[in-house]
C-alpha cells in the first residue's frame, strides 16, 4: 500500500464515506485518509490508524474525477479496468481521450450526501455518457411501453400478450372508479386474461391492503391458480391475499366475504336462484358496496333472460331489480331497435326527431319522463331554431344519456365477438397428415412437447 491509493476505512464510526486515498503514514501506525467531496474545495480528512484501512481496485463503472492543473480544468469519467495502481478511464463527453492514470492523479466522491450539485455543474462534471445512452435508451423504450398500455402496469409485468380488444376491455375497466363489469366475451376470446391482468393491476397498486376472491367453479380452481401463478406471477400472494376458492366451499367463501376489495367470478351464469341458492344469495348480499366486481360469462343473452337478469342483479342491484324481470325481457327484445333510436339522438339526425320520439315511446309506453322529453324535442323542432343550437344539442344528449342509463343492457357488459376480432387466429385453408415412419422424429416430437409444456411459464424474473 502506497501514499496516493484508493482505500477505504473499516473503523464503524469512519467507514461511512466509502472510497478515500491514503495521503500520510507515521512510523507508529497512524494515518491519515482524505475523501474527495467536490471540486476545488480541500478533502475531509480522516486519522485512523494502518491497520484500519484496506486498499481497494475501482471496479468497472466507477464514476471519477481528474483535474487537468494545468488548465486548471476538471473531468469526470468511467473506469473501464484497473489494474496496479492506475486505472483506464472513458470521460464523458469525450473530453480527454482513453487512457491510463495513476490513482494518485484521480478522485472518487466520497460518500456524504450531495446537498448542491452547482459545483460539479460548473466544471461540466455531467453525467458519464457509457451509462447516460443506456439509461435515456432504456427510459425512453420503458415510457413508450408504458404509453402504449396506458399506465396498465400489471399487463406490463405479467407473462403475457394482449390482443387489441382484451387491451381495450382492461383499459375501460381500469379507467372506470367503479369497476363492475360483465366480461361477456365469446368463448376462447381470452376473458381470463382480461381478469388476471385487472387483478395483478389491484395487487401492484395496493400491495399492502387489496383482498381478492377469485370464485369459480370447483374444477377450476386448479387452472385458475396456475394462470394467476405462472401468467401473472403472484404466487406470493396466492392463498393469503389473493383466494381462488370453488362454488361449493361456501364457509371459505363466506370469510374470503369480509372486506373483500376485489371479486372474480368465473362461469357467472352457474351462480344463480335455481342451481346454488345460498352461494348466490350470499354473494349479492356481500358485493352491493365493493367497487371491483368483475363476472366472466360467456353466455348470450337470447333465450337467457333469466340466468342474465339474475347476474345483473349481483352487478347493479339498484337497476335491475328480482320484480323487474319483465322489464328486462322487454329490454333484451328491444336491445337492436333500440340501438339505431340512440344513435338518432343527435343534432345531426334532428330533422327526424318526431319519428325517433315516437319510436321510443312505443318502446317505453309507461315511462313519463320519455314522454316529456318527446314533446319539449317536438316544440323545438317547429320552433325554427337552427339544428346548431346548444339548446337543442344539450337536451338531445340529455335525452340520449337517459335512454342509455335507463334502458340500454350492455352498459355495464363488454363483450367481443369473434365475428368482429381481427387478426386473431391466422387464415387457414386446410390441413394435412404426413406419414412419419422415424422413431428418432416421433421421440423428438414428444420430448419437445414435453420440453414446450415445461419452460413455457419459466419466472423471467429471476
């Protein structure tokens, strides 16, 4: 150990400000240690004692500083290797060229907290640009990731891809405060993903205090544990925060109830008055106040009105009330009908007012609010007023969000078809066989296969 050399202190009370250079040593064993704190101003100086102290090699990437004392010129820059005394230094900004200096000529800021950076700013003592790229690289490919999805951290960090429209479906739910939603999606759409994704997004914004009950039928428990394990890396809160408990294990159920956050339920349309009773009772009891409800069914309405009306009471009981299953009925027949009235509702389509009104009052004979909206759209429609006009713009809207509010299903119902997802599964004219007759081929195949259904969900984080 020479004067000039990086060191660092062992003593408890000393070893606090990291990297130093041994500048003095007495024959009895005491020293001295300075410790760089910013340029142009003197050392913090340290006594110990030699056996104290340990000499240490800057690694790769520690940051320095080198003052040119003859320009009276600061630089800052990377080690790229040490070795014997003296290290390869890249600066930044490519002041000075690559080369080799003697640890006695460089300076390591120690470890006290910076409180004003101005003096490094002054001697354009910036940032070294060998990690500056890379981070600006990284930032910026992380913040466009993160534009794209929306802010959906959870879809982010999980093990998975998302087609536009589950994109979509989790995105309106996630930009909604009250997140009741029926996932009607048709069958292999991908509604579980849509609700893993929603549920990791809980996770990671309440990592402290979210509670889920994921509820599913009892066959399911399984497959819906692996997917929330493997897909959506929360094993660590599988079976403490986050429960996946079958349709028939109603006390787990029950307790799982209490201050629930966030409620799952799979195959929605088996939960209902004829086929669980009590399970369902229990349930539209303990979720009126939750605001994350979220039911996956995949069930059409048509020839369904009662499983439908029944699910919708667990999702919106102040709406769709058990007495107003006629209603309901009458709403699913007039569901399309109803559709191109709403899109009539606009300023644009005032010229056919009187018919659009009377086409809503045919639908909803019993219901008086419709009604006067009729006639005050009828008394503007001969009053001359342009179809411009904010008056007629604000009560047409006004009118529209009536209807929708009041009588349209889907308001609280995402569903795709697949009639309308594009570029989901690629075109396929046919198939065919081919004849293998190799061993060694069939073996591969197989030993693939199981090789595929192995490493398929391996943790990436580790």
């Amino acid at each position: 150990m020479e004067l000039g050399d990086f060191v660092k202190i062992h003593e408890p009370q000393k070893n606090s400000l990291g990297i130093g250079k041994l500048i003095s040593a007495d024959e009895d064993g005491s020293c001295v240690v300075a410790f760089f704190d910013k340029p142009n101003n003197p050392p913090i100086r340290v006594d110990t004692n030699i056996d104290c102290i340990e000499e240490v090699d800057l690694i790769r990437g520690t940051t320095v500083y080198y003052e040119d004392v003859v320009k009276k010129q600061w630089h800052s820059g990377k080690v790229l290797k040490s070795e014997h005394g003296s290290s390869e230094i890249k600066f930044d900004n490519s002041t000075l060229e690559t080369n080799f200096f003697s640890s006695s000529d460089l300076q390591v800021r120690c470890g006290k907290r910076l409180e004003h950076p101005a003096e490094f700013l002054a001697e354009k003592l910036y940032s070294s640009r060998y990690l500056r790229d890379r981070r600006l690289n990284f930032i910026d490919k992380y913040e466009a990731a993160k534009h794209s999805i929306g802010g959906l951290t959870g879809y982010f960090s999980s093990l998975i891809e998302l087609e536009k429209h589950q994109h979509r479906v989790i995105k309106t739910i996630s930009d909604d405060a009250m997140q009741r939603y029926l996932l009607a999606d048709e069958v292999g759409l991908g509604k579980t993903i849509e609700a893993g994704a929603l549920i990791r997004q809980y996770a990671l914004d309440f990592p402290s205090y979210h509670k889920v009950l994921v509820l599913v039928p009892d066959h399911l428990v399984l497959q819906w544990t692996q997917e929330l394990r493997d897909k959506f890396k929360l094993q660590r809160f599988l079976k403490n925060s986050i429960r996946v408990i079958g349709f028939s294990d109603i006390d787990k159920v029950q307790i799982q109830l209490e201050d629930v956050g966030m409620v799952v339920i799979d195959e929605a349309h088996n939960l209902n008055s004829e086929k669980t009773p009590e399970l369902y009772g229990l349930v539209k009891d303990k979720t009126k106040t939750i605001n994350r409800l979220l039911l996956l069914s995949a069930t059409p309405v048509l020839h369904n009105e009662k499983l439908f009306h029944e699910m919708l009471q667990v999702l919106d009981p102040s709406l769709y009330r058990p007495d107003e299953f006629e209603k309901f009925r009458a709403q699913v027949k007039n569901e399309k009908a109803l559709n191109e009235v709403i899109q009539n509702l606009t300023p644009e389509s005032f010229l056919f007012i009187n018919d659009t009104m009377d086409q809503l009052c045919q639908m909803f004979p019993k219901d008086e609010q419709i009604k006067e909206y009729s006639e005050t759209l009828f008394d503007l429609s001969i009053s001359g007023k342009e179809t411009t006009d904010p008056i007629i713009a604000d009560l047409l809207q006004e009118t529209r969000s009536y209807v929708q509010d009041g009588y349209k299903l889907d308001n609280r119902i995402l569903r795709n078809r697949r009639e309308n997802v594009i570029g989901l599964t690629t075109e396929r004219s046919s198939f065919s066989f081919i004849d293998v007759r190799d061993s060694n081929i069939e073996n591969f195949v197989d030993e693939f296969g199981i090789f595929f259904n192995e490493t398929r969900y391996l943790d990436l984080s580790d």
